[in-house]
C-alpha cells in the first residue's frame, strides 16, 4: 500500500509540473524595513476560508517565488492537490468546517499610510471571538517576527515573518502554532463590504512542520477508527480509512500511534523541505533545504480586535 500511494503520489507532482518557468514578484524591500512615517490606519479581519489548489495548476496560481530562483514554490499545493485526488476527499471543506466553528481563529491586519498607499500587514492568534458584537469581536495575539510591507493596497505584502495554525488546521486539538520565517500575504481584492480576498504563502520551519502534521495525522486516524468501530470486524464502507490503518497499522490491531504514522517512509518523503532558509527571516541560505513551501487563497471578513501582549491571558 505504501509503495501504491507513493507512486501515486510521485506520479501525480510529475504530471502536473511541479516548477515553474516565469519569475514572480522581485524583491525590493525587506523585513523591517519601515514605510515613510506617517499615521497609520488598521483595519482588522478574521479568515473565514481557506481555498486549497485542486490541481497542479491551482498550486502553481497559490504558489510564490520564496526563494528567488524563478520557479513558483508550493509544495504544499502539490501535496494537497494530489492527496485530495487520491483520496477523492474535499479536503478544503474539513479545513474550513474547523473555521466556521471557531475552533480557530486568524486574524490579518493591515496598516495602511493614507500618504502613500502602503502598508503594513501582520497575522495575529485569535484566542477568542464575540460574534454578539457587530462586526464580531475577537482576542487576538500578534504571532508576526516581521510584518509584511506592501507598496500598495490591493497588493502583494511581502517578505515577512509570523506563525500560522497549521496542525490546528489538520485537527483542532493540535494548537501550536509553527514558524513561517518566510511569509507573504497577496491582498487581491477589498469588496465594498469590506470582504478581503487574496492569497497566503510561506516556508515553515521544516522540523516543527513536521512534528505538528504527523501528530495532527494520528490524531485524526484515530478519531476515525473510534467513529467506526465496525471496520475493524471487516465490514468497513470507509474505504479512507481502510487506506490509511493499510499505510500506518504496522501491527494490525487497529490502533494506530505517532511512532507508527512517523516510521512510515512515506510521510517523511511528503513532507521533506523544499526551500533552503536556513533560519530566521529570509537569511542567507546555506546549501541545505530547512523549510516547507505552502501557498493557499484565503477570503475573510472584518472584525474589531482587542489584541493582547505574547504570553497574556484572555
């Protein structure tokens, strides 16, 4: 089964290109580099939905040059794309089911100087939210090293730094949020109703990626296995399941640990870096990929946000 999904899987990101050819947005301006002073004016929203690539063209069309060599990076969006093919799953509907019931919230500011048109843009962990309160009222910490700097807003914000909850994504009960040393925000559109859409993309550290995702993993098999009791008597109408206890069941009793989702070869090949950042901040590489590559869409809407310091009770 391993060997079945692998080909698949490889199969698939050779299919649909998984480089590509025109150059995206050069860089001209870095982490903490500040816009011209001026007062600035923020406005708040919460994402409401995450939109996966379906396609390897989606990846590509999600993705963003992350390390300067003129090919799009995204192997998340390659990830992504192929696992919701080969599970047949609507991945983005459980992703999204998690944020509709505030199980987690992200919050995206932006700075804008009415001078200039720029702006700062900046990601904050939601702790809570008041939706009485109109528009809903959420608790949030910033989680941004550096916020992304725009020329212009609708733009592209970029080249900054902030923690995104990816496991959480995965399954809300794995909380912590990761590092993305390498994080860009593309504001495509500001609606009269104040509705933003645009893109997200980031390099994750590879090693809390990985930990996170495969403990988010094995939590989410399990929750399965326990939700049907009736496939381990054989008769199980799950068929994603029955792939998944196939790949990471090692012992056959229908239970199935974090050593046994980690020992699996598979997960360690989907989920190896891709971008060499070694360290913080969009450093100078040294020779050896370090950092994971995702780009999604993203829609969201406006809130009021009371934000607390790092380390603060709500």
């Amino acid at each position: 089964m391993r060997s079945l999904l692998a080909s698949t899987l490889a199969l698939a990101c050779a299919s649909s290109a998984c480089t590509h050819d025109e150059p995206d947005l050069i860089p001209d301006h870095w982490p903490g580099e500040d816009l011209a002073p001026c007062t600035t004016t923020r406005e708040a929203y919460r994402i409401d939905e995450l939109r996966l690539p379906l396609t390897g063209e989606g990846a590509l069309a999600l993705g963003w040059d992350l390390d300067f060599d003129l090919e799009i990076d995204n192997h998340g969006g390659f990830l992504l794309s192929t696992l919701a093919d080969v599970f047949a799953a609507d991945l983005a509907a459980e992703v999204n089911a998690t944020l509709a019931a505030d199980l987690v919230h992200v919050v995206l500011t932006i700075d804008t100087c009415p001078d200039t048109g720029g702006a700062l843009v900046s990601l904050h962990r939601g702790t809570s939210i008041d939706r009485a309160a109109s528009p809903p009222r959420v608790t949030a910490i910033d989680v941004t090293s550096y916020a992304m700097v725009a020329r212009e807003m609708p733009g592209a914000a970029i080249h900054g730094s902030a923690q995104f909850p990816v496991g959480a994504l995965v399954h809300p009960d794995e909380t912590t949020w990761i590092d993305g040393p390498r994080f860009i925000a593309a504001i495509d559109t500001i609606e009269p109703d104040g509705e933003i859409r645009g893109r997200l993309a980031a390099a994750f550290t590879g090693t809390q990626l990985y930990d996170v995702v495969t403990r988010a993993v094995q939590r989410v098999i399990a929750d399965r296995i326990v939700a049907h009791p009736e496939c381990m008597d054989g008769e199980c109408e799950d068929a994603n399941l029955l792939t998944l206890v196939g790949i990471f069941d090692d012992d056959g009793d229908w239970r199935v640990t974090l050593d046994e989702v980690r020992a699996a070869g598979i997960v360690g090949a989907l989920l190896a870096p891709d971008i060499d950042g070694d360290g913080p901040a969009w450093s100078t590489p040294d020779g050896v990929d370090d950092q994971f590559s995702i780009g999604v869409g993203f829609r969201a809407t406006p809130v009021t946000l009371r934000a607390l310091s790092a380390g603060a009770a709500d």
